[in-house]
C-alpha cells in the first residue's frame, strides 16, 4: 500500500424509520449504511421498481456511479438530490453529497468548481456553523483553491493499442513489484505500476530530479501512517506512446526504512491507470497493454468497486463465502486481514502457523502477530487458484483500513498468465 493523498472518507446514513418504508426501501437503505457496494449493486436490479422513496432510489443511484467508476452520472443524480431532495436527505447527508461532489470535480481536474462548490456550502452554513466543524470541506475548499488554475488532467493516446515493457521483479525476502517504464523531459525511469495508490507520487529526491513544479505544500499522505506530503506538477509524462498531461504528483517525504526495504522513488498510480480505461497484464511475457477496443463485462458481471477515499477492492470468493480484497498490484506479496482472522479464528488457530506479519507502505513497516496459512482456494470470475502459505495478521495495520478481508498483491497476479483491469465496466478478469 503506498500514499493515497486527498483522502475523503464519505459516510452516508438514510433513514427511512418511520416513514413506512417497504421491503425494498429497507434493503436498500441497511445496504447503503453499511456500505456493502458489491451487494447494493447485485441487488438493487431488481429492488429498484419497488423502492417508495424517490430521494432514496437517486441516492442509491449516485452511490453505485460513485463506487462503479461513473462519475458524470453521478454528478448529475448528486444535483438532482441537492436541488429536489434536501428535505428528505437532511443536513448530514446534503453536507455529504456536497462534499462527494465536489471531490468528483477535483479527480476530474475541475478545480476551480470544486472549490467553489465547496466555498459555496461554507459560506451557507456559517451563520449557524463554524467551518471549523467541517474539517474535510474546508480541507477540500483550501486545497481547491490553492490548484484552481492548473490545467487539468489529460490522456492523449494513439488510435491503436499501446504496449509496454512491464518488468516484475524480486523485491526483498519473498515479494516482488511490478516496473513499467515512464519518460519524463526525454528521459525514461522506472515507476512501480501500483493500483493501490490513487494518485501518481514520486520521491522528494526524484521530485527535486525531474524538476517537479510544487503547487501545494502540504498535503495529508495516508498508508501504514499518516503523514504530510507535497503536490506537484509537470507538462507531461509518457508512457509507452500514451501522453499523461498536467498530472498532480504527490510528493513523498523520505523513508529511509521504506525507501531501503521497497525502493519508492517514482509510482504509477489509479490517477493514470483509470484514465486508459483497461489494462492487461501479461506477467509470463513480461509486457502491458492497454488496448483500444476494451473488452466486454463477463458474464459473472462486476467484482471492483472504488472506496470513498479512492481505494480499489476486488470481490472473490473462498467456496460460497464473498471475500472483498484491496487490489494492489504495489504490495509485494498478499495477506488477510484481522478482519478475516476474526471470521475463522477457530480454524486458524488450530491449523494455522504461528508467524510474524510484515506490512510496509507509507510510514514505515509494522510487524503484527499472526499465523500463516498453508492453503486458501480463491475464486475470481470464473477461475480458481491456491494461495499458498498465504500470512494472516491478527491486529489491524492502518487507519486506512476498512473492512476488506486482506490484500491481493504481486504474488495474486504472478499467478496468471494475463490479468485484465477494466475500469469502465469495473472488473478484473484473469487467465
């Protein structure tokens, strides 16, 4: 797991007690506060027809945009509720949806509506509220602010597929990352192609090489710790024949323990990944595509969704019982979290190894007691695969946690032949 910057948590409650809510009103709202996307999305087909509520049916509706990697649509039910809805979503919930707009306009390089979308809230609410009991939008309208005049960001690619060198190597006792090669002002690095991270983050020694452009200088930086980093730009990085333009690169402060144990110094994040729309792994041949023609949504439908703070999970299957993993091509290896361990605690402690538990990311690295599994069958799509001796951490490990079942890393991807990563269906496929 590496820096995800500009987190924002987004916590959403409707309540429909006492309104006579049916079945389906009820349903949909227990799945809404609990934040299960996978299930609001798998059921809400055939729950939509007989939801009462019509604030909540364009609730849901913007919520499964929101996690489902639709944000046009997303903005637009969001405005629907804030203009027809208020009543019915409250002041907790209508603070929310600002926020959540106005962090979609800021992913999408609309700056300066953001902030002032933001801006707008603020000053409405101050005669009854300080801003100061807002602190994730007045965060939001401050780093808005600060950026309003950058340009956004920009893909510009070829009418045809481009490929690329994708080099996965050994990186320290038993893990391994995955390197593509970037050129910056003419001159080609090596990036760690990581889907854990949300946004593009280089080292300060490597920011400082490439000549970055810092626009803003502090900025919270959240993995194994939080910490402050930097926002910085550039013209443009290339990678393979595809232009990224005017990305915002997250600035990391040194690690020594990290920067030692990982070598961190430039990643590729979902920032450039989402924007190409697919990629496909090819680890045996050792190449990346991302292809023009994307390919369709299978049969068995969806298994990604996006957090609220930008994180992407993966919905797999261990026999019958649904597991939501962290997809992190950046994590060197993969593990299963205190939330697993508290599931099967009974069966892990009698047939489970006892074992220390090394995580590492931003912050440092953190050692956690737990066990070490000697087989675990995982469904994805429709294939099958054994994660061997696979750690199990008995603590949580981070405050960015939530709760997903453990991470799928490099030692995931290493098993397959190809991997497809499709944001505009938001699967992952593999084979």
């Amino acid at each position: 797991m590496k820096p995800n910057a500009i987190v924002l948590a987004i916590f959403l409650t409707f309540s429909v007690s006492g309104l006579n809510a049916q079945e389906a009103d009820e349903r949909v709202a227990d799945l809404i506060n609990k934040s299960d996307w996978f299930a609001l999305e798998e059921e809400y087909p055939r729950l939509r027809d007989n939801i009462r509520l019509a604030a909540l049916k364009r609730f849901a509706d913007a919520l499964i945009c929101t996690h489902f990697n639709q944000p046009e649509k997303a903005l637009m039910l969001i405005d629907s509720l804030l203009v027809y809805h208020q009543k019915e979503l409250g002041f907790y919930n209508i603070g929310n949806m600002v926020l959540l707009k106005s962090a979609i306009l800021g992913k999408q390089g609309l700056y300066a509506q953001s902030a002032d979308v933001m801006n707008d809230f603020l000053h409405q609410i101050s005669a009854s509220f300080p801003k100061e009991d807002f602190p994730d939008h007045l965060f939001t309208a401050r780093l808005y602010d600060e950026i309003r005049n950058e340009q956004p960001p920009e893909i510009i690619r070829p009418d045809a597929d481009t490929e690329i060198p994708a080099s996965i190597e050994k990186v320290g006792k038993d893990g391994a990352m995955i390197f593509v090669p970037v050129t910056i002002h003419g001159k080609e690095h090596r990036f760690i192609f990581d889907t854990g991270a949300n946004s593009t983050f280089v080292s300060e020694r490597f920011a400082h090489e490439i000549g970055l452009r810092i626009v803003r200088e502090s900025v919270p930086v959240a993995g194994i710790e939080t910490g402050m980093g930097k926002i910085g730009t550039t013209d443009s990085i290339v990678i393979g024949d595809i232009i990224f333009k005017h990305p915002l690169i997250v600035v990391s402060m040194p690690n020594r323990t990290v920067d030692t144990l990982f070598q961190l110094d430039a990643v590729l994040g979902l920032d450039f990944i989402k924007r190409t729309g697919e990629t496909r792994i090819y680890p045996g041949e050792g190449k990346m595509v991302f292809p023009k023609n994307r390919t369709p949504l299978p049969k068995t439908g969806r298994n990604l969704f996006l957090s609220g703070n930008g994180q992407l999970y993966l919905k797999a299957f261990s026999g019958k019982e649904r597991l939501i993993f962290h997809f992190d091509t950046g994590n060197t290896t993969g593990n299963l979290f205190d939330t697993y361990y508290r599931k099967h605690k009974e069966e892990i402690d009698g047939c489970g190894i006892k074992d220390t538990v090394r995580v590492g990311g931003f912050g440092g690295i953190r050692y956690l007691n737990g066990f070490r599994l000697s087989r675990v069958s995982l469904t994805t799509g429709c294939m099958t695969v054994d994660l061997n001796n696979i750690p199990v951490s008995v603590d949580k490990f981070s405050d960015v946690q939530q709760n997903e079942d453990g991470a799928l890393g490099m030692d995931f991807i290493g098993l397959f032949e190809k991997v497809i990563i499709n944001f505009d269906e938001m699967f992952v496929e593999v084979e």
